[in-house]
C-alpha cells in the first residue's frame, strides 16, 4: 500500500468491514422504505381512481407483490452464484 506496517493495514480492514457492514444495513433501509412507499401509492392511486380489483389492504395480496418483487432478484443471485462456480469435469 503506503508502505506502512502490518499494524496499520489491520487497522483499515477492520474500519473498512464496519464500512462496508454500515452501507449494508443503510441500502436495506433504503429498499424496505422504497417498498413501503410503493405500496402507499399503490393505495393511494386505488383510492383515487376508485378500482376495486387491486384490494392492498388483503395482505394476501400484500405478501403477494412482496414475493412477486423479490422473484427476479431471487433468481438473478442463483444465476450469478452458479455462473461462480468452477465446470465439474
């Protein structure tokens, strides 16, 4: 690196690890807030428009689209990890 001693480069893993662990938990926040707001607009345009098809406060319907909008990416992780993996011979 900087030419400094095995000290210090053990002292930036682990303040780097309580960075990346930070940002972690702040992008969970981020996407559990972003779903909420969704489903509030969702909500709010039913309520707007008057459409009694699209009932949000069943939470059938609610479990639903949060299973529905976690698919693609449940399925991308399962891409990526097995394109990660060495050819058996």
């Amino acid at each position: 690196m900087a030419g400094l001693g095995a000290e210090v480069r053990k002292r930036t893993d682990k303040l780097d690890a309580v960075g990346n662990t930070t940002a972690a938990i702040g992008k969970g926040f981020a996407i559990g807030s972003a779903a909420l707001t969704a489903l509030a607009l969702f909500a709010a345009f039913r309520a707007t428009t008057g459409i009694q098809v699209l009932d949000l406060t069943n939470p059938f319907v609610m479990a639903g689209l949060f299973i529905g909008g976690i698919m693609p990416f449940l399925f991308s992780s399962y891409a990526m990890k097995q394109s990660a993996r060495p050819l058996s011979k």
